[in-house]
C-alpha cells in the first residue's frame, strides 16, 4: 500500500480505523463517532443531556513512501444546555453552592422568631410538631427546588418548560420574591443604622434626654411594671421615635418624605447588593464566605458572653421547659408548619436558582438534607443566645421573662439593644451584634436577587449579554420602591408588605409547583431525571410525600393563615386601621 491514513478518536471511543487514502478523515470520523463503543452512557449517565458531551481528539496519521505525518486536531462540541444556549456558568467550589444556600435559608427569623415561638408554644414541646413538619413537608420540597433547578438549568420560570402550563407560577415567585426585596432590604438598612450609632461612647438609647423622647419615656428602674402602655423604654422610643419617626406620620395616607439618614443607609446595602450580584455566581459565591460564616462566629461569642450573666440559664431553662399540653392547641401545630415553610426558604425561586448553577451530576439529594438540617439546628442554636439575654434582663429589672420575651423587630431592634446597653463594654458588643444582623439579611436578600435575576434572564435569552446593566436596573428599582419604607409612616406601608407579600401567597405557589411536578409531569419522570443526576432515583418515601403529603400539607395550611381568618383581631382592637379616601369608596388597610 502506497499510504494510509490512521484515525484516532479518543475519550469517545478509543477506536482505530484504517482506512486507504480513498476514505476521507471526515468519513472515518463519523464512523468512529456512531460506533457501538461511543454510544449509550458514560459514567452511568445518558450522554444525551448536553452537560455531558464530551470533546473528541483527533490524531492523523498519514503514511506516504514510508515516511509518517501526524497532525493533532482537538474538536469540541458546542457546550449547550437544554435549551441550546452556550453551557451555564457554574459555582467555582462546591462550597459557594452551599454557603450560597445555607447563607439565604438563615436569615432574621431564625434569630428573632424561631426562638420565641419555641418558648411560647411548650418550649421543648414545640420542637415535635417543628420537627414532624420538617420531615413530611420541608425536606421534600426542599429537594425537589434543588433536582428541579439543578436538572433544568434554568431560573424559576424557565424550568417550567417540562410542564410549560404551568410557567406563571414560575413568574408568580419571582414577583413575591421581588416583593419581599422591596421591604427586606429596609430591615437591613436598620441594621446597618444601628450599626453607625454603635460607634459612640455611650449608646443613643440609653437614657430619655434625647430630642426624640417624649414624655412618656421611661428607665426600667422608674417603670415598675413594663406592661403599663402609658410608658416606653428609651430603646423602644429609640427605634420607633429616632429611628422611624412614626410620631411624624398620622397613618398610612401621611407617609411624609424619605428620611435621609434611612435613605442613606438603603443606598448603602444596595450599592453592597450591586456588587456581590453582578458578575452572577462567581462572585456572590465569594461573597458568602463571610456573609454565611459570619453569624455563626458572632452567635458563638455571644452566647459564650450571655451564659455568664446573671439570670441567664433561668431564661435558658425556660426556653427547653416543656409543656405537651401546649401540642393540644391547634395553632401550635400551624405555626411550627408555617416556620418551616418560610425558615427554609422553599417557594421563592432562589434554591431552584442556586441549583441551576450546580454541574450536572452533583449529588442534591446529599446537599438538601444537609443544608435543611443545619437550618433548623442554626434555629435552635440562637434560641439559647437570645433566651440567655432575656433570662438577663427578667433578672436585672425584676420581672416576669413573658415581659421581655418577644419576637419580630422588637426583639432584635429593642429588648436586645437595651439588653448589650447594660454590659461593660457595651458599644463593642453592640457593633458585634449589628454585625450580625447586617450578614445574616445580606446574603438572605442576595437569594431573592438572584432569584429574580436568574428567572428573567433565563427566560428573555437576550439579557445574558447585558447581566451587569440588567443587575442595576433590578437593584435601582428596588431601591426606588423602598424608599416609600423609610419614610415617616413608612412601617405601615413596611407592615403592609411584611404582612400580604409573601404569607399566603407563597404558599399557594409552592402547592401548585408541588401539583405540577408530582400529577402533571410526574413523579416517576422526575424521580427518572434525578436518578440521570445522581445515579439512582429517589425512595418510595419521597415520591409518596412529593405526590401526596405535600400538596395537603400545604393546601391545609395556606388555608390555616388566609387573612379571612384573622377578623377577630379587628374586631378585638388589636389591628390598628386607616381609612384611605377614595371618590366612590373607602379601603380599610
């Protein structure tokens, strides 16, 4: 033979092919390429899915008059995913992904509410129906957000298109998340204001001779009885007269201008927001090795401090009492599955987000059990840290822990505030404090950003060039709709959001995602699509709950919280209401 050419193709089939100089390389490479060997599955995974192709080397070697040329080509196949697109970014450690999750799913509430609706729903008690919930409706949802985003490859209204009749409850999240953005980021901009008041000698709500108190301010030492509503603290007065200025405002029709140090300090946690998203996950990922480690060393330090205090381990004992008979009342039952359903964050469009940025085979499964779990324990962790304070403050003024014991704002903006007030030493633990509190909302409302970034422009393609402008317009929006929160009345407009944004709605969007996957794409063809991930489907209890448990579970309970269920506080006084004059009408708010 005069010559030949030998065609090597590697890493797909590690076939030779002889061929005389009448065969093209074109030719021999097709033939190489569709030979038995390179087809089926690599790994144990269908090579069909675009994240796994891989590339072909070729090597020609070409043979005339005895003398060999080699020439070496290396081809790549376009990296695509599903849709066609160039292959998706993805996290540059695998910890980035983790810290990105656990970073959004402890948040605020897992300091200020998780512990005081343990300690006033049977304290140890509560932990049963928290824990029964967890297990029968969080950790499922919770995975199936992870293997739905990460299977897909797309935000939360782009994975919609294995069931595309459902995609508006993909739109649906995104709005709520952006929703919660325009309140959420106001609750951070307190944080950062106390944090710039903390660096002072002597803490602004300490004593009543301040412009903003009234007369009704009033030391613990001059206020026998907490309880009397004609009094006020200096840090209750602190934050609802210096801080907010609600006295400026007669309601929600009298919201007044934007105060500028709020505004501020709003532009402040924007401009941090801008810069942790804009590049897309390779830098938030970054970002959460101090926003999602930072909590958990301030935790740590002050409840090392806490537990040294006088009065401290009755407020701890306290918190762990147990009551069973407290199980008895339904209401028990339904808050313990409302924290769950809100702590873990499922709903928002952000695990299916962050998820979406995973390769392909990770193991989600393994990182929904993990994250979830280290959730509920960072709950029940920062229970001890604020019952060591309050079991403090009971002692220090002499009175009842109920007194003290509260949860939301008022806790971390008042009682515990007052509390570091009364230590040695007392600027530093408060910028300690604040410290966490910034990080802990920091990285919590960088998820929903990205959940509304990655939704959109996985659905309107053309935005991927334009990331870093489309970022801007979403912060600068969300910056100017906020503004209407720091203004004099702006806790009613605050509580007004706080209250309908993201309640019974998010729990609706869930159910009908549950609804979709499980009876209209179906269970078994997403517990096939997991099994493509990780290399085995998901066991009989999971598809049970995702079929069955779930979707009733959260019917039941998005029922439980509707607003027509709460007349009676209307009734009873306890809603504070504003008539808005209309010309036909009136809206009671």
């Amino acid at each position: 033979m005069s010559g030949g050419v030998l065609l090597i193709v590697s890493h797909i089939s590690r076939e030779v092919l002889q061929t005389d100089l009448h065969t093209s390389p074109q030719e021999a490479l097709i033939s190489a390429c569709l030979s038995p060997q390179s087809q089926g599955r690599v790994g144990g995974l269908s090579t069909n899915h675009p994240s796994l192709r891989v590339p072909v080397e070729l090597i020609l070697v070409k043979e005339q008059n005895g003398v060999q040329f080699t020439s070496s080509t290396l081809v790549v196949p376009a990296q695509t995913h599903p849709s066609g697109e160039e292959e998706r970014e993805t996290w540059g450690k695998k910890i980035d992904f983790l810290l990105s999750v656990i970073g959004f799913a402890v948040d605020l509430a897992n300091v200020w509410r998780f512990p005081y609706l343990c300690y006033k729903n049977g304290g140890g008690a509560f932990l049963v129906p928290y824990l029964f919930f967890m297990v029968i409706a969080g950790m499922p949802l919770f995975y199936m957000e992870l293997a739905l985003g990460q299977y897909n490859r797309e935000g939360a209204a782009g994975v919609w298109k294995i069931c595309p009749i459902f995609k508006g409850v993909g739109f649906t999240v995104i709005l709520i998340s952006l929703y919660v953005g325009f309140y959420y980021n106001v609750i951070i901009s307190w944080a950062l204001f106390y944090l710039f008041s903390s660096f002072t000698s002597e803490l602004p709500w300490v004593h009543c001779n301040n412009t903003w108190n009234s007369p009704n301010c009033s030391d613990w030492a001059e206020n026998g009885s907490v309880s009397d509503i004609y009094k006020a603290t200096p840090a209750q007065e602190y934050f609802e007269r210096g801080v907010l200025h609600i006295q400026d405002s007669n309601g929600i029709d009298d919201l007044g201008r934007p105060r500028w140090q709020l505004t501020s300090c709003l532009a402040v946690v924007i401009i941090l927001l801008y810069f942790s998203l804009w590049k897309g996950v390779k830098t938030s990922g970054k970002v959460v090795w101090i926003t999602a480690t930072m909590p958990y060393v301030v935790l740590t330090v002050l409840l090392l401090r806490g537990v040294t205090l006088p009065g401290a381990i009755d407020g701890i004992k306290a918190y762990l009492s147990v009551d069973f008979l407290k199980l008895c009342d339904a209401k028990v039952w339904i808050e313990a599955a409302t924290q769950i359903c809100f702590s873990l964050g499922v709903g928002f469009g952000v695990l299916i987000a962050f998820s979406s940025y995973n390769k392909f085979s990770n193991n989600c499964y393994r990182d929904a059990i993990i994250t979830s779990s280290i959730n509920s324990l960072t709950s029940f962790f920062s229970g001890f840290v604020v019952f060591s304070f309050l079991g403090y403050m009971s002692h220090k003024h002499n009175v009842a822990l109920d007194k003290v014991a509260r949860d939301g704002a008022g806790l971390v903006f008042v009682i515990y505030p007052e509390a570091i007030a009364t230590l040695p030493g007392s600027s530093v633990w408060a910028v300690i404090f604040f410290i966490m509190l910034l990080t802990l909302g920091i990285d919590s409302a960088m998820g929903g950003m990205e959940s509304v970034i990655t939704g959109l422009i996985d659905e309107f393609k053309f935005l991927h060039k334009h990331r870093e402008l489309f970022t801007l317009f979403i912060v600068v929006s969300t910056f100017l709709i906020s503004l209407f929160c720091v203004t004099n009345g702006g806790m009613y407009v605050f509580t007004l959001l706080d209250h309908f944004a993201a309640g019974t709605s998010i729990l609706f969007g869930v159910l009908i995602e549950a609804i979709g996957i499980s009876w209209f794409y179906g269970v078994d063809r997403f517990s096939d699509d997991i099994r493509e991930m990780i290399g085995h489907r998901p066991g009989r209890y999971w598809r049970l709950c995702w079929k069955f448990v779930s979707p009733c579970f959260l019917l039941r309970l998005a029922y439980a919280i509707t607003p027509e269920t709460e007349h009676h506080l209307v009734e009873n006084g306890e809603v504070r209401q504003f008539t808005v004059s209309a010309p036909s009408s009136s809206l009671c708010l």
